[in-house]
C-alpha cells in the first residue's frame, strides 16, 4: 500500500495531539449522525465519531429537517469546523434485523452498508452505538422499488445563493455569516414539492462537495425553506491519501455512478446551476447512461452572480452542449425550469400515447 500523501500524515498528526490533550481533559468519544438511505435489501448508513466534552448518552436522536422539533439558531459556519474527530472507534449499526460493527475513518467517518435489514419502503430508524455508551437514532429512507423517478440536487447556488467558486465570497457565506441570513433560490422548494407531489414516493437527494460539518446548517436551512426531506450526500474536505485535497467533481460523479447502481430502474432530474461544474457533469452522465436521466435542469446564474462565481459576466451555454437524447435546460430560477419540465413531461406522455 502506498504511503499516505504528506498533507494527509501532517493532518493526522495534528488530530492525534489535539485528541490526545482532549482527553487528558476529560472528552469523551461521542457519536453524531445522518440522514441514510437504502432499499428494502441493503442500506447506507453515514455517522462521525468526534470528541465531545459532554457525557456519553443513551437514546439520543439525530434530526432531518421534517423534524418540528429542530431549533433555528444563529450560528456562525466556522463553529461547524472546530471539531476533533475520533479515528479507529468501534460504531455498531443496527438497523431493522441486521447489525453490523466498523471503525471509524482516520476522518471520524462512518459510511456503512447494512444488507438484511427486512424493512418496507417509508423512512426507518438506524441504532448506533459506541462501546462507552454513546448511542444515537439516525433516519433512513428506504426507497420503494416501485418508484420511477428521483430528484438528484445540488446545493450551493442551486437551492442556496452561496457564490462557491469565488473563494473569498464563499468562505465569507460559509464561516462567517449567521446562517439565518442565508439567501434561497426562488421558486426550487416549490417546484421540489410539486414534483413529489407529482410522483409519490419519489427519493430526493442534495448532492453537493460541500463538507459534512455543514450538515446541520444545511439541514435546518432546508427545513426553514420547506424542501422536501432528503439525505445529504457530502463529502470531507481537506487532505487525502493522495493529495492536498478531495475532488468535488469526482464526489458528484462517483454518488451518481453510485445512485445508479443502486437504484437501476429510476430516471433521475439532476438539477444544478451553471456557475460550477454541474452541466458538464450531468450532460457526461447522461450520455454514459440516457435511460437513467429524465431530465437535466439547470438553473442559470444571473450575470452578477456569473461575475462573482466564475469570473465570467455571462452564462456558459456551451457547458450544455453534450450530444445526448436526454432533455437538459435552463431557467433563472425554480418556477421557469418547472415550468419547462412540465413541457417536457407533456412531449413525454404524447409521445408514448402515440406509440
């Protein structure tokens, strides 16, 4: 095995004395967790092992943003970042009849897959549990096999006016601004909702590079503006066994292969927006795999938000121009692109009436 990038040896070097001084101080391992998802056969549990001053507990209970009992609270990003995670720590999962035991990652991750767990469809509860006692409930949404469409979203300037690519912008929005100020896109939570009213049982997910220590504030920012519950799939800033830093892009690209894989006979709606890598991502999917996409939907910066996103004062149309079968758009916002999805289902429905 090679070995470990020296950015990846200086952070866990710096993990294992700042863990170290905390325990010396009396922190303890404490278990915090995830939305997961899965299928009536296997299921795909996400949790973090970090050090806590407060007392291991039993019976705690992870929130989604359906909860009504998840408090609002001004909060500055950064705080989401001074964490000290637990590598090697032994995380038991149980879910419905199964169980299953790993360690967590040299990140304090866990991201397990449980089989046999014999759970119907509709959103289920998954038992973590760490050997001082910690334990914690996390949701699970078990997808109905009978559902033929999903909604994959990404975030930042897609659902939430965030300014990624532009460094400076984004890590103001991201660790200094109280999270209550933060911006919606207009009109996505409702062409969300509609869309899942629409189709019943229809899974949704945020796919987004953004870190997991943002979870919480995605999630009540998501409950705040009525988006329909989810799971979140994140991923670790910072270094790797490879390098400086993780790739977003490949993030987005390895969950959608993955998504695939697991969930074979839906069509997914990928919906993104122009000031990253969204179109050039979804358009490669959708030409690898044109029976798994619907529809790709992407919401079109303004030219200010263009300027501030990718130094460009004017929308990159030629990121739409894949060679595929499958529908890709564009609107400023969620009631235009609704709109033109409705007209695709329309051209949809004739078509195969006419057939």
């Amino acid at each position: 095995m090679a070995r470990p990038h020296i950015a990846a040896r200086i952070e866990d070097s710096v993990r294992r004395r700042i863990g170290h001084g905390l325990r010396r101080r009396g922190w303890h391992e404490r278990v915090t967790g995830f939305t997961g998802y899965g299928s009536p056969d296997e299921a795909r549990v996400f949790a973090r092992i970090v050090l806590s001053r407060h007392e291991p507990e039993e019976a705690r209970k992870a929130m989604t943003h359906a909860e009504d009992t998840l408090l609002d609270i001004a909060q500055r990003g950064y705080r989401y970042f001074l964490t000290a995670p637990a590598h090697g720590v032994r995380v038991t999962v149980r879910l419905g009849r199964a169980q299953t035991t790993v360690l967590s990652d040299r990140g304090g991750y866990v991201d397990v897959v449980v089989t046999g767990h014999g759970l119907a469809p509709g959103w289920q509860e998954a038992q973590l549990a760490l050997d001082n006692g910690d334990t914690l409930s996390v949701s699970v949404m078990v997808v109905d096999p009978r559902a033929e469409v999903g909604l994959v979203s990404d975030i930042d300037d897609t659902v939430m006016v965030t300014h990624l690519p532009r460094i400076l912008i984004a890590g103001w929005n991201t660790f200094v601004r109280s999270e209550l100020v933060r911006e919606q896109v207009p009109g996505m939570s409702a062409m969300y909702r509609a869309l899942a009213a629409e189709h019943p049982g229809m899974p949704v997910f945020y796919l987004s590079t953004g870190a997991w220590n943002t979870a919480p504030a995605l999630t009540r920012f998501l409950r705040r503006h009525d988006y329909p519950v989810g799971p979140l799939l994140l991923t670790d800033w910072g270094p790797t066994n490879t390098g400086w830093f993780r790739s977003g892009q490949e993030h987005k690209e390895r969950e959608l292969r993955r998504l695939h894989e697991e969930f074979p006979d839906i069509r997914w709606i990928l919906v993104g927006d122009d000031g990253q890598h969204d179109p050039v991502i979804y358009g490669e999917f959708a030409q690898e795999h044109p029976e798994a996409v619907r529809a790709v939907a992407i919401r079109e910066l303004t030219p200010a938000e263009q300027l501030l996103s990718s130094g460009l004062p004017f929308a990159t149309d030629e990121l739409l121009g894949k060679r595929v079968s499958t529908p890709m758009f564009k609107a400023p916002n969620g009631y235009g692109l609704h709109q033109l999805l409705h007209e695709v289902a329309h051209v949809d429905v004739k078509e195969t009436g006419d057939a």
